[in-house]
C-alpha cells in the first residue's frame, strides 16, 4: 500500500514537473511573443500574425518529434517542449532580421517580458526575504529547485567561509541548441536568471549577486557559474 501511494506521488510529481517547464514556461514566451509581433520590428497585422503563430506551433510539433529520443523523464519532456517552442520561433522569424543576434535578441526580450509578470515578483520577494542573511537557507533552496529540472542536468553548490556557487555542468538546453547549431539561442533562457538576480539587495538580504564571476555556458564557459556572496566577506559595488 505504502508503495503504491509513493508511485502515485511520484508519478503526480513527475505530471507536474513537466506541465511547469512544457505548458507554464513554453506559454509564458507564447502569450508575450503573441503581443510582441504586433511591435516594431515586426509590425505584423492581426492576420498575419494568426499566420506566423500557427507556424511557429506546427514546426515546433515536428521538432518535437525529431527531437523525442531527449525526452528521458517527466522535466525533460517538459524542456524539450519550451526548447523546441523556441527554436522554431526563431526558425520562423529569422528570414525578418538582418542577423542572427537580432532575432535572438527579439525572442529573449519577448521572452523575459513573458515572465516578468507580478506572481514571479512576487515569489521572488518571498523566496529572498526568507533567505535574509542566511547562505545556507539559500543554498537549501537553490538545491530544492535544480532537483525539479531532472536528470538531464548535472550541477552542484559549493560553499565556502561566506560564499555559494551555483555550478551548471550539463544542461539540457545548451545541449539542445548546440545539437541544433545554435548555442547563442540558449542565451534566451539563460537571460531568465535576470529575474530574480536583479532583486537581490545586499542591504535588504545579507547577501549580493558576484556578476564579475557569473558564467554561462552559453556565452562558452566550460560550466555556468552562480556566485552569491555573503556583505560581511565582500562589499557589492
């Protein structure tokens, strides 16, 4: 009896996993970019607009298909929606750019306007108020939300006298876009971070953001890197 309650929640765990990274986040870009193309440098009408969207979808079902052998458990089917959503956002839109950058550039600030909503905030402001000057309550909680992304990352939080890092060695969706030979799109999640870095407040949480040592994969470290340092070790700028 005891097993089959735990396979039940294990298996409602792994549902609800895969609907906050496919549905959640993959709808999040979706909604934004929905408005977005309406936008300079865009500046499609309605119709067009209905047009592009349900091309975008169409091609991201066949990258989905082409793509199914990543799906390794439930995070993973979810990356590999809001990865494949993105990708071929950017396959759709990129003949309207001049370059590379500047499509990438418009799917990331679509993107993070998605996201940048009042909930997140929000959550955010709950998450770091909890976490006020305490290192370890941070590292706790990072640990509890990498574990969520499943096996297809690979990372750890090293602390030292005053300070935790946030190291990235795998990472799905630098996989997936360097697979596709489009390691900078990664950079569309990546600017994410931004989210909740930019609310730390070295005066207000005891601790502050090291953005001199922050690395990323997808910019070409060999791992990503997310230093957090205590205000009594070092003093933010």
């Amino acid at each position: 009896m005891q097993n089959e309650e735990r396979n039940k929640d294990k298996k409602l765990s792994g549902i609800l996993r895969h609907l906050i990274f496919g549905h959640f986040c993959a709808r999040a870009i979706r909604k934004s970019l929905h408005k977005s193309l309406l936008e300079a440098p865009i500046n499609l009408d309605r119709r067009e607009r209905v047009a592009v969207m349900k091309s975008i979808s169409q091609k991201s079902h066949e990258i989905m298909a082409s793509d199914r052998t990543r799906i390794i458990d439930p995070p993973s089917r979810g990356h590999l929606e809001w990865t494949a959503w993105i990708l071929s956002a950017y396959q759709v839109l990129r003949p309207r750019f001049d370059s590379d950058e500047e499509a990438i550039e418009f799917i990331g600030e679509a993107s993070t306007r998605g996201f940048n909503t009042r909930m997140l905030r929000l959550g955010v402001w709950i998450l770091l108020r909890s976490c006020r000057d305490n290192l370890d309550q941070v590292k706790l909680l990072l640990g509890a939300g990498l574990r969520q992304y499943g096996v297809t990352f690979d990372w750890t939080i090293p602390q030292q006298e005053g300070e935790i890092r946030m190291e990235i060695t795998q990472c799905f969706y630098v996989d997936f876009f360097r697979a596709h030979e489009l390691p900078l799109l990664t950079t569309v999640l990546c600017r994410l971070d931004k989210l909740w870095f930019d609310h730390i407040d070295a005066s207000k949480h005891g601790f502050w953001f090291d953005y001199a040592r922050y690395k990323t994969m997808s910019r070409g470290a060999e791992r990503c890197v997310f230093p957090i340092v205590a205000v009594t070790v070092g003093a933010s700028d």
